[in-house]
C-alpha cells in the first residue's frame, strides 16, 4: 500500500511524513468509533479519518483520474485505491502509533448508542445537576456519539419530551424511554440507509431514504402525525428544534 496526497490543507493538514508511515503496510482491519473511521495497519500503527460534512471514500481503479477534489489517495496491492474526497476539506486523514482509543480525538468520545452499554441508568447519571437542554445533551459526544440533530429530535418526540427541558430535571424511567427510542430511531435510520436532506449517498450511491420517516424534523406547522397539532420549531444551541407541544412534555 501506499499514500498519494494531492491537497493536505484538510481540517487538520495530512503530516508530511504520513506518506513514509504507510508505505508496504497492509490494513489487517477497518472499524468505527463514533463518526471516525479506523483503518488498523498490520504492522504500524493506525489511520484516523472523518469525513467532515461533505467527504466521501470511494473504492476506484488506480488509474481513474482524479477529480479537483478529490484529496488523497491510498493506493493498494491490487491495482484498486481509497480515494478521499471532501469539496469543504473539513474531514481529515491522520496516522497514530498509539492506541487509537487514547487519541485525543476519541479518548473522551461516549458510548455508542446501539451498544450494551448505553442505557437509561447511563444517562440519568450523566445529566444530573445539568441545566443544559436535553436536546444538546444528548447530541454531545462526550455523552454519547451518533445520535445528530435530526435523530435527537426525532427520539425526543417518541420519547414524549420536549427538547428544551432541562437534561438534570428529566427522571430516571423517562431517560430509560429516551435510551430505547434513540436505538429504535438510529436503528431504523439504518435500515433506511441514513437521511439525505442535501448531499448524502450511501455506498450503493442511493440516498438514504429515512427522511421519508421523520416525524417532526423539518416538519414546522404541518400537523403532527399523532395527534394533528401543528409541529413547532424552535433554535436550542443554535440548531433547529422540532417538537409537537401536545404529545411532548415540558420537563421543569
């Protein structure tokens, strides 16, 4: 394997000596941890990479020329290559010869929200004494990955609360509600193949198609799919929020 870089100025700039780490090595593995990709090196170390808002890593024949931005390539054995491409350069592309748990990337990072070890109990724990708004609180990595302005919002209207409800006065059981249907929203975003509101494709290079799901996303002053009230928006951390105010509660 080796590395072929063409623009290094992503959100962190590509080592110069990245290219040195990587040549002949083999990927004996390739992992996620929250929104990075892990790609583990045989022999030295591991490869971190993010695809920002707008990258994508696509598998091409070697000789296929590359676009204008179209950043880095790696280049493997068998005449294919994993070309990056990021139109914003806000992803990046990295090599540790750390652990990669231990990163200050991701060593801080919270559970993933389809794992064992992600539940009500964890969450009622980690927001007590917190004034912040569940909506935000639940977005934040550092409590648990994944779960997107979208999702948050969505499982905080099959959970029955509203987002700006103060994360430290929400109880123990409705955080247990709120657990089971953040999997039950990223599961079945999953199943759909993720939500295009702009540019996103999956790997078959179809939009995800859970969009066509969501209940109260996007969906200001049409009714709401349960009870016909019209959905309200409100802006909670500088994102936009969406909520039905008679089917959520407002926690005080």
């Amino acid at each position: 394997m080796k590395l072929e870089v063409r623009e290094r100025r992503l959100r962190l700039p590509v080592a110069e000596g990245t290219a040195a780490k990587v040549a002949g090595e083999v990927i004996s593995c390739m992992r996620r941890r929250g929104k990075y990709l892990l790609l583990e090196l045989e022999g030295n170390g591991t490869l971190l990479l993010h695809l920002g808002m707008s990258g994508s890593l696509r598998v091409l024949p070697e000789t296929s020329p590359p676009g204008t931005h179209d950043h880095l390539d790696l280049i493997l054995d068998d005449g294919q290559c994993l070309r990056l491409r990021d139109p914003r350069r806000f992803g990046l592309f990295l090599w540790t010869g750390d652990p990669p748990e231990q990163h200050p990337l991701l060593r801080n990072l919270g559970p993933e929200p389809l794992d064992e070890g992600f539940d009500g109990c964890y969450l009622f724990s980690r927001s007590r004494g917190r004034q912040l708004a569940i909506k935000p609180f639940i977005m934040d990595a550092k409590v648990v990955v994944g779960v997107g302005n979208i999702y948050a919002s969505e499982s905080l209207f099959l959970a029955g609360i509203r987002p700006d409800s103060p994360a430290g006065a929400v109880k123990e059981q409705e955080y247990e509600q709120l657990a089971h249907t953040i999997r039950r929203v990223l599961s079945a975003s999953i199943t759909a193949g993720g939500t295009s509101l702009r540019d996103f494709v999956g790997e078959d290079g179809h939009p995800g198609y859970f969009a066509r799901q969501l209940r109260v996303y996007g969906r200001e002053g049409q009714p709401c799919l349960m009870c016909g009230t019209p959905i309200q928006q409100v802006r909670i951390g500088q994102r936009s929020s969406f909520f039905c105010p008679h089917c959520q509660t407002k926690v005080e």
